[in-house]
C-alpha cells in the first residue's frame, strides 16, 4: 500500500517495485560505514600522539612531569570529545529514521482504513480521518527532507512521490464529496447528507448559508415581519423536500417510484438554491438605494459642468 516501508511499494503512475525496506535504518554518512575521512583520521593520530609524546617527555625530564601530564591529559580529552560527538549524531540520526518509519507504517494503516470507510460511504469518520491524514504526510514529508542525507536517494525520492500522490488522492475525494472541515460537526442533517447523499451537499450548505445571510438582512428591514414569515414557510418547504429525499436515499426499496422522486426533489432543491441566490441580490440591491440616488447626483452634477 501506499507507505509500505516493509516491502517493496504498489502504487499506480510508474512508482512500482521501489524498494522502500527501512527494517534497519540506513545512514550514509562515512562514519556509519567504519572509515572516517582523511582529515578527520589524521586529527585524532596527531592528539594521540602528542598525548603519548607529551607523557614520555614528563617521564623523562621529571621537572616537567605535571604539565606535561596536564597537556596529555588536554589531548585525550579532545580525542574523546571529537570521537564521541559524530557517535551520537549518528545515533540520533538512526532514531529519527526509526520514527519517521515508524510513523509512516502508522499512516499506512490509516490510509487502509480511510479507503474501506468510502468503500463503506461512512463519509463524516472519512472526512476526518482524511484530514488526519493529509496532517501526517505533511509530517512525513518534512522529516524525510531533513534526513535525505541519511537516506539512499532511490528511498527518499520514492517517499516524496508516493506521499504527493496520497495527498492529490485525498484531496481529488474530498472535493469530489464537497468535504468541508467536519471535524466535531454538531449538524445532524448534515451528517445524515453526508451518509446518504453527498451529491446534495453542496446544495445544503449552499441553502445554509444563504439562509443565514437572509435572516440577518431582513432583520433590519421595515416590513421585516412579512418577509420573515414568508422565508420561514419556504425553508420549511425546502427541509420537508430534503428530510423526504434522505428517507428514500436511505432505503429506495421501500418506496414507490424512488428514483424519480428523487430526481424532482434534488430538482427542486437545486431550484431553491437558485431562488435564494436571486432573494439575496434583491435585499442588496434595496441596500444600494442611497448609493444610487447619489450616483445620479453626481452624475448630473457632472454633466451639467460639461
């Protein structure tokens, strides 16, 4: 599957047959593979012998003895120091080559398990665990470019594919469903549209929003009773039609003729849609009523000049 760092990768567009093992972490720096560089060699020969010669001269010449001691004591120092500092950056490099595979196996298992919640249309848990998702490869992808070094390039090139790829997949379904951000949703309609029929979601939460702005404008206009009363029966027209298509979307068997009630009640939903577009524009353009009596004013002002 898509992440599969324990064998070698399945994927479509031309990424099969990466060999993307990480069983144990391969670091590529010269000090994983048991030689040092030449002048990182000839540094540590020089502070041992010069250690050793110092401590042979203290021995010699007893009146030099204590620092003597001191300088030779200096150099194994700095021989340690030198020695112990690319031990622990490898050993720190191969700990987060263990997690980013262990973090990868894990967005593996997820990726399996989003893949049979749509096989499943259990689109609200997809919708989350989607964006969960797209999180951990974000992740993944950062900490495989901060250890590309430690990485053969075959390893680290098939890791950035195959995550772009999982994410433009992610992202092609949740668009395609009309996913928002769901996460901790408290609309149950919603959650049932999503269930049942994510064709109409766009046409909700279109219907929603508009229904809202509506509310919010007639507030403040004179006769805002009337208005509001009217937009109530139609909203309520609207949720019958919808409550009544989930019904049938949830079983169809159940019903006579679900099909083409179905077609007639999306139609319809659609045409809402549209019918609130137009009530939306009507309340703006009632709010341009002072902006247009000055622009003819300043039109006529203007012409007059001329």
């Amino acid at each position: 599957m898509a992440l599969n760092l324990y064998g070698k990768i399945e994927s479509p567009s031309g990424l099969k047959g990466f060999p993307l093992s990480m069983k144990t972490p391969k670091v590529t720096d010269s000090t994983e593979q048991g030689f040092l560089p030449q002048k990182v060699k000839q540094r540590h020969v020089l502070l041992l012998s010069s250690s050793v010669a110092s401590l042979a001269f203290g021995l010699l010449i007893p009146h030099f003895f204590l620092p003597a001691l001191l300088f030779s004591l200096t150099c194994l120092g700095l021989l340690f120091l030198f020695t112990r500092k690319p031990s622990l950056f490898k050993a720190s490099s191969s700990r987060r080559l263990q997690d980013l595979k262990d973090n990868m196996y894990d967005c593996d298992q997820k990726i399996n398990r989003l893949e049979k919640l749509l096989d499943k249309k259990e689109y609200i848990q997809y919708g989350i665990l989607a964006y969960q998702i797209l999180s951990q490869l974000t992740t993944i992808q950062t900490e495989s470019e901060s250890l590309k070094s430690f990485m053969d390039a075959t390893i680290y090139k098939g890791i950035s594919q195959r995550v772009r790829h999982e994410q433009n997949k992610i992202k092609a379904s949740l668009d395609l469903l009309d996913i928002s951000r769901i996460t901790g949703s408290t609309d149950t309609v919603l959650q049932e549209i999503l269930k049942y029929a994510p064709e109409i979601t766009k046409i909700y939460q279109n219907i929603q929003s508009d229904h809202l702005e509506i509310l919010s404008k007639l507030k403040e206009s004179e006769n805002k009773t009337e208005l509001l009363a009217i937009h109530d029966i139609n909203m309520n027209r609207f949720r019958d039609i919808l409550l009544g298509y989930l019904k049938i979307k949830e079983a169809p068997k159940n019903y006579n003729r679900a099909e083409d009630r179905l077609i007639k009640a999306k139609a319809a939903m659609e045409q809402f849609d549209t019918d609130l577009d137009d009530t939306l524009k009507k309340l703006n353009e009632a709010e341009l009523g002072d902006f247009e009596i000055s622009l003819r004013m300043m039109e006529k002002k203007s012409y007059g000049q001329e």
